[in-house]
C-alpha cells in the first residue's frame, strides 16, 4: 500500500509543479457514436516531431520524462514495460506493460495496457481500452502530443478507471512537455524527495 501513497503523492506534486509552469493540457474528451467514451488530452510541447517521437518510442526516451524503469521493444506486437519504482527492474513482476498495436511513423502510436501493476483499480477491464497518441507539427521546434483512450463504457468501474487516467494522462503530457523545457528528469532526486516525506 506505501507504493500507491507514494506514487499518488508524487502525482500530485508534478501536476501542481506542471500547472505552474503556465502549459496547460487541453481536454478535448468526447462521446463516440456507439456511447463509449474517449478520454482525450493534448498539450504543446517545444521540440521537433522527430525528438517528440524518439521521446515516445525508445527506451531512453521514455526514461528522460515518463517513468525511471523502462524498456522498449519498438514494433507492432513489442512490448513498452515500466515501473515507476526507482529500485525496479525491468522482467519485476509488478511491472506496468503495454502492447504495441500499431504506429505511424512521427505521426502516430497505439498501445494496450497488458500489466497493471498491484492494487490497480479494475485490471480486468484494460483489455477493452487501449492507447493512442498523435503528433501535429507545428513549426520546426513545436509539436502538439495528443492522448486519447479509447473504450470507456457506462459502469462505476471505467468511471473510476476514466478519472484515474484523466488525472495520470495530463501529469504525463505535462511531464513531457517539462522534459523539453527543463530537460531530462532526475529521477533519483523525483522520488527521493518524495520517499523522504512519507
């Protein structure tokens, strides 16, 4: 249980650190025409598409702003493992893992979560979401990343899952962006701080 109070705390920080630094994330959610819901978010980030891309589909790139622990295997079908634990190691049992579905080169990537980690709420309804982000240039050093979950049905379980995700989607974003601006995230220093203050 300390994990998740941990996690969630560190959340919250970041979010708060991210909101003050004037870059907010845009919610442009919807509902599709057979009543599902798409949970969607997107914000500026200034880099190139080319470096938005590596930041989204290589090892390194996910480790400098979403997560300490990662591992890409970058084609349909490869597997994007991570843990947001600083002692982790990649093949943990508690590892969080998405599936590659599919990607467009610079433009576009889908994901399904396969792993959640302990005490995830609603792990038995991930199969019926999955992933997808988008990149938009908008000049040589300005490209917009755009988040959208697709399969949330009517239920108090992927209404839980939704609110979870809406929180955890824009901290992503803003974390991305933050990678760009402030440059890599130590991680040590990210958890550290919060483990010293539980």
């Amino acid at each position: 249980m300390r994990p998740l109070i941990t996690l969630s705390t560190m959340v919250l920080v970041l979010l708060a650190a991210a909101a003050a630094s004037g870059q907010e994330v845009t919610n442009t959610s919807y509902v599709a025409p057979d009543g599902s819901r798409v949970l969607r978010q997107s914000i500026e980030v200034p880099a190139s598409i080319l470096e938005v891309w590596q930041a989204l589909t290589t090892t390194e790139g996910v480790r400098s702003w979403a997560v300490p622990v990662a591992a890409v295997d970058f084609r349909p079908g490869g597997i994007w493992e991570s843990s947001y634990r600083l002692d982790g190691r990649i093949g943990d049992p508690g590892n969080i893992k998405n599936r590659i579905l599919s990607y467009l080169p610079l433009r576009m990537l889908s994901i399904q979560a396969i792993q959640a980690p302990p005490n995830f709420p609603h792990p038995e309804l991930l199969p019926e979401i999955f992933t997808v982000f988008e990149s938009e240039e908008l000049g040589p050093a300005s490209t917009r990343v755009t988040v959208s979950m697709v399969g949330y049905r009517e239920g108090e379980g992927y209404d839980v899952l939704y609110r979870h995700f809406e929180r955890g989607n824009a901290w992503s974003l803003q974390q991305l962006r933050k990678r760009f601006v402030e440059g890599p995230v130590d991680w040590a220093k990210v958890l550290g701080s919060q483990a010293g203050r539980q």
